[in-house]
C-alpha cells in the first residue's frame, strides 16, 4: 500500500518524507491556495520543488475543463518533472482526456470520484489512479469506505491496471480500513498519517523500559 501526503505545504512534505515512509503527493487547486500560491509560474514552480522534495508521484490539478483546453494544460504540467500525475476531473471531457493522456503516455489521476460507475469509466479510459473521496460522502451521510470496497472489488473483477487512491481522508481509521479493504494509495493530511503513531500503551511501555534501563547502565 502506498502512503501519498495530500497537502501542498512543503514543511509537511519534508515532515512526512524524512519518516521514510512517503510514496508521493496530491495536491488540488484548494491545496494550492491554501498555500499562498498565485499565478501561473508559480504554481509550476512549486510543483517542480514538490518533485524535487520527493521521489515518487506527484499529482498536479488541471483547472481547464473542455477537452482541448485540458491535453493542452496536462501536457505543459506533464512537462515540469517525469513524476508528474495529472489530475483530471470527472467529467465527460475529463474521460476524454484521461483517454489521450494514457495513449500518450501521461500519467493521470482522475479526482472528485464519488460512485462506482464513474470509477469504472476511469478505469475504462486507462487512468493510472482513479480517488474516490470518502471524507466528503461521510459528509452528506453515505458511507465512503463502501465505495472503496466496491471499487477494488469491480477493478479485481476485471482486472483493471488502475490504483485505488482512497482521497478525502480525515482521520487514522479511514487509513486503515482502506488498508483492510484493499485501497493501493491512501492520500492523507499530515496530521492522519502522524496519529496512525498514537497508542498510550506504547508510550507507557516505552517509559518502564527507560526507567529499567537505569537500573543497569
Ligand atoms: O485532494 C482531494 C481530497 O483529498 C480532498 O480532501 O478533505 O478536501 O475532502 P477534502
């Protein structure tokens, strides 16, 4: 399973890369914003630091959303670094493009996946991750994690190249039901990843073995 950190802010990139444990990065346009980042270069640039900070993938967010306008934006952010993924929305033009992008080549994401049939047309246009986004439909009361489920179990059907990238994580058990459900990719917040360390147990034990160390250094 691989660990993605969702978040452009580079001081939890490099937090999350030195644990030794971080496969790549997602980013959205809110992401972005979040972040300060404004204009064109800028965001360029900063996805090439991303790249540079970790070896692994990284998504960047196309904002087009008709078909030429997409290839045209996916191709100049394809360019920044090999690592790039681009993320393309689910949309009929989206499909379209993930359609291209994968002929040519390009690694893609589709994002804002909230049901199986959307997933199984992303899987259908060669997307190499489709992200379903469970914290959101927790939101409006359905259940999120069902759709991991039924998602590896459609791809497993089939035998779909696509990866699951279980997206809109907000807490440490998402992580790990999707881990038990058979996600590929967890993208988490920072703060998700860092609690799955918690267990007072661990702290106590931790605590009797030093006090006892003292007993015979
Ligand atoms: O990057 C997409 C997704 O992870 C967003 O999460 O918390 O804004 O629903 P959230």
């Amino acid at each position: 399973m691989k660990f993605f950190i969702d978040t452009a802010n580079l001081d939890e990139i490099k937090e999350a890369a030195a644990l030794g444990i971080l496969d790549g990065v997602t980013t959205n346009p809110s992401l972005m914003a979040k972040v300060g980042i404004k204009g064109k270069d800028a965001v360029k640039q900063h996805y090439k630091t991303i790249c540079e900070l970790v070896n692994g993938d990284i998504s960047a967010e196309i904002i087009s959303t008709t078909y030429e306008e997409m290839i045209k934006e996916g191709k100049e952010l394809a360019a920044i670094h090999p690592n790039i993924v681009v993320k393309v929305p689910m949309i009929k033009d989206g499909i379209k493009a993930i359609r291209y992008f994968t002929d040519n080549g390009i690694k893609t994401n589709c994002t804002l996946v909230f049901s199986p049939g959307q997933a199984l047309l992303a899987a259908k246009a060669g997307a190499t991750y489709v992200s379903p986004f469970i914290g959101r439909l927790d939101d409006v009361s359905t259940d999120g994690l069902n759709l991991i489920s039924d998602i590896v179990q459609i791809y497993d059907n089939y035998l779909f190249d696509t990866q699951v990238l279980a997206a809109s994580i907000r807490h440490p058990m998402h992580i790990i039901e999707c881990a038990k459900r058979g996600a590929d990719v967890i993208t988490a917040p920072l703060s998700a990843i860092m609690a799955l360390f918690n267990h007072p147990l661990t702290d106590k034990g931790l605590d009797i073995f030093l006090k006892d160390a003292e007993k015979w250094k």
